[in-house]
C-alpha cells in the first residue's frame, strides 16, 4: 500500500516545477562533493565563485533539483559546476538522461529507490570516513567495557556486598562513558547509517537487471562485493524508547561498536563508498534532469562541437531558463561581440542567457532554446561585482582581478567563453576607455569568444575591428519607457539616459540643457 502511495506521488511530482525544503546552511552540504573533487584537483574545468554567482547557479540548480536523495543533489550540483569539455563525458551524461526519460517503468522504480534513501544533507559522504580517520582503539575500548559488565555480575553474585558496589560502579562508568561518546559521535551517526543505506540502495538497483542501467554500472556494482559486510551489519540504531532495549545498548555499547566498526569498515573501503555514492548520484541527477525537461514548455538537445577549432556560438529563441514570459533571442557568432543600449534594456539578461546556455547545454545536454549548435567552451564571467569590504578593496581592485583571472585562462586545449559586463565602471571614463578597449582587444586576439556590454559608445569606434557590433532599443513615451528585449545589430545610437530625467520629473532647465552639452560633445568632442 505505501509503495503504491509512493508510486502515485513520485508519477505526479514528475514533470513539474520541484519545491524541495532548504533551511539556512543547507547549499554549504549540497556542495561539498564539488568542494571535495575541487579540492583534490580531480577536474581539469569548475565554474569558479564568481561566475556560479554572476550567473545565480543556486537558482537554477533549485528549480532543476528534485531532492530525492542527498547522493543526487550533490553531483547535479557538481555538474552544473563541471560542464562537460570532452565528447565521452558529454555523451555519457546524455546516454543516461535519455534513458530515464525514455523508460518511465525503470525511472520509477529507482525514484522508488533513492527516495527511499532519502536526503540526509548533514552527512559528510566525501568523508565517510577517510582513512586517516578511522582505527580499533575505541573499538576495542567498548568491547573490553562490555566484556567487564558480566565479569562484575559473576563476581557480584561470588563475592557479595564488595564486588556488588565494584558492580554498580561498573554500570555507572559504562553509562558515563556511552553518553558522553554518543554526544560526541552522533554526527557521523548520520554518515555512516546513509552510507549503508547507498550500499542497500545500490544492491537493489542491481537487481532490478535492467540491462542498459547494469551496462552503466557496471563498474559501480563491482564495489558492492567489498560491502557485503556492510549489508550484513546494516545501520547503528538512533531510536531511543527508553525502554529495556536502550538500557542493554548503554551499558554493552552495542550502538557504539556497531558505529565503529562500521566506520572502520567504511574507512577501509573508502574508494568504494566514494564509486557508489557516485553511482547513485549520476542516476538521480539524470532523473532531475529528465524531469526538468519535461516541465519547461520548450527546450532543446544541444549540439556540442568538441573539435576544439575556432570557437563559435548558433543559438535560436534562447530564453533565460528562471524567467517567466521571457523574451527568446539569436546568438550566430565566430566572432566577440559588443553590446550597447541603455540602462535595462536587456544587455545584462542577454550576457547571462548566453553563458547559461552554454553551462547547460555542456553540464544536462539541456538549453532553453529552440536550437544550440556550439563549440564546447570553458566558461567565465565578470559581471555582477562589489566592493570586498572585508578585503578592504574597492570595487576597482575586484573588477580588476576579475578581468586578470579572464585573461590568465585563455590560453588552454578548450576555447574560452567570457561574458563581461560594464567593464572597469569603477574607474573614470578617459582611463575607463583607454584600458577596458585594450583589455577586450586581448581578450579577442587571444581567441577567447567574448561577450561584452558597454555604456561607452567610444569603445565602438577602438574595436570596430575586433568585435561585432550589437545593441538593445528602447521607445521613450509620454509616462514610460518601453523595452521590446530583442536584440539587433549595429551600434545603440539613442541617448535615453537624458529623456529618462524627463520621465522621471526633472525640470526642463536640467533636461534640456543636458541634451546640449551632449550635442556640443559629440560636435566638438570636448566638454563645455
């Protein structure tokens, strides 16, 4: 009965937009098997800090994640963060994906599964437990303490009064040291009963004899026979009821040495709870994706060139994946682009959609568009910056290091994807266009594929020969100023930064006299 409850919910939930819980800390456990391949250099390309949230990946990554399992959010996690740059691991993702949405039987038996196996986002599975972290010594201790309870009974009962007062203290130290032990391990108690549930998880998997699933784990089902014992111990009880049972675990610590010896069992086979959590969070993350796709309205199956030849972008109708009612534009470019238009006019929205696509056509072979044909690329950002108050720099001195990390990552066997808006706004504007012109002119004559956003139609003229031109329009009407989001070629000619000061009820003197020192500009090209 409650498997078909379950059944009925997992069918009606797919498809549909997901609304997981997320409390306060809960990203920082979401992330930590990115943080662990990230920090043993297990990859040779992440989406760095700045640009996972230039780009608001944490967004995306909610609306895509189901939540069934804590093995499952953390690699969809990880892959958002890893876009594929080589066609195996690209086509691998993809075979998998495929495969949950085309077999809707299968699908739901492993969602059955993995929800099953639940979410547990305190434990530390990267962990679980490293060998550095794992020995007999309090395994030994809680035996040799139980071992003394029925050794102080036998002499109680040969003894007398003595040994019975020997026995009491006995019983008073064991339940001592239980406490004070459990306290200190309950933690990891979360660890090592989900890491023997992904053992259980798995075993189940593999009987299911799906013959494209088993084709794909196999590898994964080759570590179970270092687990068996796992399986045979199962997990370490935390349900207390206070009853007889609870008293018989404190004084022999049957809770505390199963802990441990799982643990030391664990931190032994530590590759092998690595592949399965892995393997378990490979599944569930291509059923998150398989169900994103089917509750977008459109998408597309990206084409992904991994030739490594001059890098180039074709994208038709893309959409930013988190907005409603978004309006779909073009990208067909070989070359960089520069972009003009005034203050939200779409400029920003237009970079971001571009570098999204990329992210995740590469990362869930999925797009938010009607079609994407491009070179697989590294991608990088430099747009949504502040002050490092903390670091005491301005925003200048971040801006600047940002562009500097672009520029230092250019040169790799994968073309580079750079979105840059605004570049060196926090600077004044004779240095502003003589620096940002010379770093966007690196930028392309290194190959990069960049795309830049610009209120400095100067920068129009200096790179006319390195970048195409593009830009946004607005209409300036009688109470509003109206936006159509679609973007053209050319320069932007408009200056409707002044009509706006109309609009927003300055004096006529001020408007006015604003558009005749623009006019003298342009004319004289000097200030008067």
């Amino acid at each position: 009965m409650l498997n078909r409850k379950l059944k009925r919910r997992l069918e009606a939930d797919f498809g549909k937009a997901p609304d997981p819980m997320y409390f306060h800390g809960d990203m920082e456990y979401i992330r930590a098997y990115y943080d662990y391949r990230e920090e043993n250099e297990l990859d040779e390309f992440l989406i760095d800090e700045i640009t996972w949230n230039d780009l608001d990946l944490d967004r995306v990554f909610k609306r895509i994640n189901p939540g069934l399992s804590t093995s499952g959010e953390q690699y969809l996690y990880y892959e958002l963060r890893s876009p594929a740059i080589d066609r195996k691991t690209f086509l691998n993702r993809k075979k998998l994906i495929d495969l949950m949405a085309s077999q809707s039987a299968l699908r739901l038996n492993l969602q059955v599964i993995l929800s099953r196996l639940g979410r547990t986002r305190r434990a530390d599975l990267c962990r679980a437990f490293s060998p550095a972290e794992h020995g007999p010594l309090w395994l030994i201790i809680y035996m040799l303490l139980a071992i003394l309870v029925p050794v102080s009974i036998v002499m109680a009962v040969l003894f007398g009064e003595a040994a019975l007062l020997a026995c009491i203290f006995m019983l008073s130290i064991n339940a001592l040291v239980h406490e004070r032990r459990k306290k200190k391990c309950q933690v990891d108690f979360d660890t090592v009963n989900y890491t023997v549930s992904m053992v259980f998880a798995l075993h189940r998997i593999k009987k299911l004899k799906n013959a494209a699933l088993d084709e794909y784990l196999k590898e994964a089902y080759e570590n179970l026979d270092h687990l068996r014992s796992v399986i045979r111990t199962g997990g370490v009880s935390t349900v207390s009821d206070g009853g007889m049972g609870d008293l018989v675990s404190t004084v022999f610590f049957l809770d505390l040495i199963a802990y441990e010896f799982l643990k030391n069992k664990l931190g032994r086979c530590h590759s092998e709870v690595f592949a399965v959590h892995e393997a378990l969070g490979k599944i569930d993350a291509a059923i998150a994706v398989a169900s994103y796709r089917q509750s977008l309205d459109s998408y597309a199956e990206p084409k992904v060139d991994f030739s490594q030849e001059a890098p180039y972008m074709r994208v038709s109708g893309m959409t930013h994946p988190l907005l409603k009612n978004a309006v779909p534009n073009e990208l067909d470019t070989v070359s960089p682009l520069l972009i003009t238009g005034s203050n939200a006019s779409g400029k920003s929205t237009y970079l971001k959609t571009a570098a999204l696509c990329a992210v995740m056509a590469q990362a869930i072979c999925t797009v938010t568009a009607d079609d994407y044909h491009a070179s697989a690329f590294r991608i990088y950002s430099s747009m949504a910056l502040s002050d490092n108050l903390l670091a005491g720099e301005s925003y200048y001195i971040v801006e600047t290091k940002s562009l500097k990390r672009v520029i230092e990552k250019i040169d790799g066997p994968v073309p580079l994807l750079c979105t840059i808006d605004e570049v060196l706004r926090g600077t004044n504007t004779v240095e502003r266009i003589a620096a940002s012109s010379k770093i966007l002119e690196v930028i392309a004559d290194r190959g990069a594929l960049c795309l830049a956003a610009t209120h400095d139609i100067e920068l129009c003229d200096l790179l006319s020969k390195k970048y195409d031109m593009y830009h946004f329009e607005e209409q300036v009407g009688l109470s509003e100023m109206l936006f159509d989001y679609k973007i053209r070629t050319g320069k932007a000619v408009s200056r409707n930064a002044i009509n706006l000061l109309k609009l927003m009820g300055f004096d006529d003197e001020i408007v006015s006299g604003a558009h005749d020192r623009a006019n003298s500009y342009v004319q004289k090209g000097t200030w008067s």
